[in-house]
C-alpha cells in the first residue's frame, strides 16, 4: 500500500505527495497530459519536440541541467502517445531546486530562434538514426497507419514524417506550448524524504504564481471498428524476415485491459510460454517471439512478433501464429497456469514500487487515468481474473477481420 495525499493549486496543479524516509532523495515527477494524439495531423512530433525543448533553458535559466548537477542532482523525460512526462531526483537537502527549476520553465520557457534549431535539429537527427537509418527501425511507421485510419494513434511520437519538424514555425511551437504547458494540465508528484508542510509551502511559494489556464477539451475521432483483415508486405535490408500481428483492443482504463496483459505473458512471457515452446523451440519457425500490449489511454493494440529463421516461410509463420491463438481462445485455460503468470506480475508490481522514482511516476499516471489509489488496487485486478474471463475476452477481440499483419523481409538479393 502507497499512502499519499494530494492537494490542488488555485491555478489548477495537482499535487500528491508520498513520503519515503527510507531514501535520502526526494522525486519529483511532472506529467504533462498531451503526448502524440493532441497534434495536428499536419504539424506531428511536436509533443516529443517538446521533450527536448523544455530542456533548451527558459527566460530567467538559460541552462536547466546546470543548477541541477551543482546540488548533486539528475533528470530525464520521456513521451509516448499521451503523456510528456519530465522527472527528477537530487538529495533531500537540496529539494527546493527542484521546485525553482521545473516552475521557471513551466512559466517562462524560452522560446528563441536558436533553441528551436538546435533541438529541431536533435529531433530531426533522431528521426533518421532511430527510425530510418536502423535495421527494423520504420516498423511503427509502417504499422500504426496501416490499424489506425482516423484516430491520431496512426502516427508515431517521433511524428509522421521529418518535414513536419523542419518545417514548424516559432508561432506554431509557441501556440502548442500554451495550449498543454500549463498548471491545470500538469500533475506534480513530489516523493521521497520531505515533509507534507514543506511540499505545500514550496509548491504555492513555486508554483502558485504561474497563471491559470483553461485545460483544452479533448475531442479525438474515434477509430471505426475494423471488419476485415489488413496486411502489408515490404522490403527492406535487414538481417532476417520478420513478422508483426496486431488486433485492437480496449483502452487502458477498461477492465479487459489486465486481461490482455496476462494474455501476453501466457504467450511469450519466457521459455515455458506457449509461443516460444511451440513456435521457437519444438516447431524451430522463429528465433525469437512476442507478445505485448500497446497500453494507450484510447484503444490500443496487441501486438504478436517475431523473427524468423532462415528456413520458414513468412505465410506458413503467419499460419502457425494464427494457429497458436486460435488454440489458446478455444482450448480450456487451466488455472495453475494462469496463476503462474498472476505470481510473475505480483511481483513485478511490488518490485516496481520499492524504488521512489518509480512510485512518484506511477502516482502521477494513475492519477491521469482516474485516481492515483488505482495504483494501490493493481494486484487485486490481476489476482482477481478467472481463466473464463481471460478466454471470452480473447474470443471477443481475436478474430481475424480484426487483425493487421506486417511482413517485413529482407530484400530479395539477400533472401
């Protein structure tokens, strides 16, 4: 049990706070609730441009890392779909800093031509290193718009294409800024070895000052139900042919979405899972196989993959991938197996919680989701599905019209 407590700001910041006096740190953990599905489907990768950004100096701190390493102190930040999520940790002694640095650039991010081109420029960079350049790199490019036709999911966080970054203009960056970089859009989670009076002092003293906004209205398209089966077959020059499956599935604040999730440990969370046994190890059709959920807020993905070897057909691969569902959606699931995956993410959830960064930003995303006590609730929504629930929710979503295939082989001159 994570005890917390949380209080509003009069602009519109959540606060929650979490003491650990068994740390000499304190965390501080602020998410934004804007990540790729809030941008223009002709202006996409800003809310990743925006990671770096924020870390390009404001008006009054020209350089944020600075101020920080001098009290001994480090960060990072990371952006998906729909979250930007910004953290920290430093030593108790110096946790004021914190509070100083993340407000100034909550208020007054500077905005020059300068820092603009030269984290356009990282983005851009990373574009073509990460996506483009790298074996396997495109797959989400080819992937996400081939399953998504109108929701905003069908980009990557990296953004549509490179001109959409080289082309953003000071008026447009400015203009997204405004919109989500704000206190009535933020969660702030402060954790670690502090008091409960010193957060609320330094949080009015920091915070308290930063106008208030009106939080935008979120109003995304909703992606139509998918009625039949969608594949794309392309060429690239990679090692091996490989195989990417997906069907939707439900957002990540419904219930079938722990289903799912024990559902991917069933077939391929390690060597006794039925994937690798049947599909690496006894059948030798792949090297290596996966199965994950995409988690996303709105209707995400479940997503089979894998490398193949050299001897196997990618369409005899795809055969034995649908067989190997259709075998878990309509053969009995037996509870000993099912409570051997419950164990491994009992565990994983109490891991995950004994690390103070980690507990201040799962506070703040299930905050975002709906109340950060959800977080408290996780173990019982695993320990709590029966085989029958896992079984009708598989029967309900692995169907064929409902599923995307990706084949990504190798060019024919190294096939």
């Amino acid at each position: 049990m994570i005890k917390f407590e949380r209080f509003t700001l009069a602009n519109g910041l959540k606060v929650i706070y979490h003491q650990d006096n068994s740390t000499p740190l304190v965390c501080m953990n602020i998410l934004y609730d804007v990540g790729a599905r809030d941008e223009h489907p002709e202006h996409t990768g800003f809310a990743h441009l925006f990671e770096h950004l924020m870390f390009g100096g404001s008006v009054n701190i020209p350089n944020y890392d600075e101020p920080l390493q001098m009290v001994g102190g480090e960060n990072n930040a990371f952006t998906n779909n729909d979250i930007t999520n910004y953290y920290l940790t430093l030593p108790a002694d110096n946790a004021e800093t914190a509070f100083w640095l993340e407000s100034d650039r909550m208020l007054s991010l500077a905005f020059t031509p300068k820092s603009l081109e030269v984290q356009r420029q990282v983005v851009i960079e990373e574009f073509k290193q990460r996506y483009l350049n790298q074996p396997y790199g495109d797959v989400w490019l080819l992937l996400k718009p081939l399953a998504y036709k109108v929701h905003p999911y069908q980009w990557n966080t990296i953004g549509k294409e490179i001109s959409h970054i080289e082309n953003a203009t000071m008026d447009e960056v400015k203009d997204f800024f405004k919109n989500f970089y704000h206190p009535a859009n933020a969660i702030m989670v402060v954790a670690g070895n502090i008091e409960l009076e010193q957060v609320k002092l330094w949080s009015e003293k920091w915070f308290g000052p930063i106008p208030n906004q009106h939080k935008v209205t979120r109003n995304l398209p909703v992606e139509p139900a998918q009625t039949e089966a969608r594949k794309l077959v392309v060429h690239r020059d990679v090692p091996a042919n490989s195989i990417y499956k997906a069907w939707h599935i439900c957002k990540r604040n419904d219930k079938s979405y722990h289903h799912f999730d024990l559902i991917s440990d069933l077939l391929s969370n390690g060597k006794s899972s039925r994937l690798y046994l049947t599909l690496v190890k006894e059948k030798k059709l792949f090297t290596e196989i996966n199965a994950y959920v995409s988690g996303d807020m709105d209707n995400g993905l479940f997503i089979v993959s894998g490398k193949l070897t050299t001897a196997t057909n990618i369409d005899d691969a795809e055969k034995e991938i649908d067989a190997a569902v259709y075998q878990f959606v309509h053969e009995k699931l037996e509870e000993n197996e099912l409570q051997k995956v419950k164990n491994k993410v009992e565990s994983i959830l109490n891991f995950s919680n004994t690390n103070v960064l980690n507990k201040a930003m799962n506070l703040a995303y299930y905050e975002l989701l709906g109340d950060a006590d959800m977080l408290n609730k996780e173990e019982n929504n695993y320990a709590s599905i029966t085989a029958e629930d896992i079984q009708l929710t598989a029967k309900n979503y692995f169907t064929s019209g409902n599923s995307i295939s990706l084949h990504y082989l190798m060019n024919e001159a190294k096939a």
